[in-house]
C-alpha cells in the first residue's frame, strides 16, 4: 500500500526575504501571522523585521542597517 502524502504543516510563521539598503540580504526571517493580514496586509511584518535588527545591532555593537525591500519567501 502507498504511503499518502501528507499536507504541509501550517505554522504560526509567515516567512519574508529582506534586502537592505548595503545591498546585503536575508532570507526566510520569521514574522508572526497574527500581525498580518486585515487591511495592512503585510506592512506590519516591516517594523517587526526592523525591531529585530535593531536588538541584533545592539548585541553586536553595530548600527542596524535600512531595510530597501521586504518581499514573502517563496514556499
């Protein structure tokens, strides 16, 4: 008997490439759902990337770098 392909597991994440201003990229940063969605659509998911660089900056000692482009990771 074959084994029945089983449905991707839904989770609580929506997940977002970056591109920064330098040029330099992310991929796959994690964004909650519950922010998104209603008339915002995804524009929220920009300030909670951005708060996240910015605690990264600080534990680095760096300054956090502007973010030029958001886009959903494909998947």
């Amino acid at each position: 008997m074959a084994r029945k392909r089983s449905k991707p597991i839904e989770s609580g994440y929506a997940l977002f490439d970056v591109l920064y201003e330098d040029g330099s990229r992310t991929s796959n940063r994690r964004v909650p759902r519950t922010a998104l969605g209603g008339l915002d659509g995804d524009m929220p998911a920009r300030q909670i990337i951005e708060e996240q660089d910015k605690a990264i900056a600080e534990k680095a000692g760096r300054p956090a770098v502007p973010i030029k482009k958001i886009t959903r990771s494909p998947g």
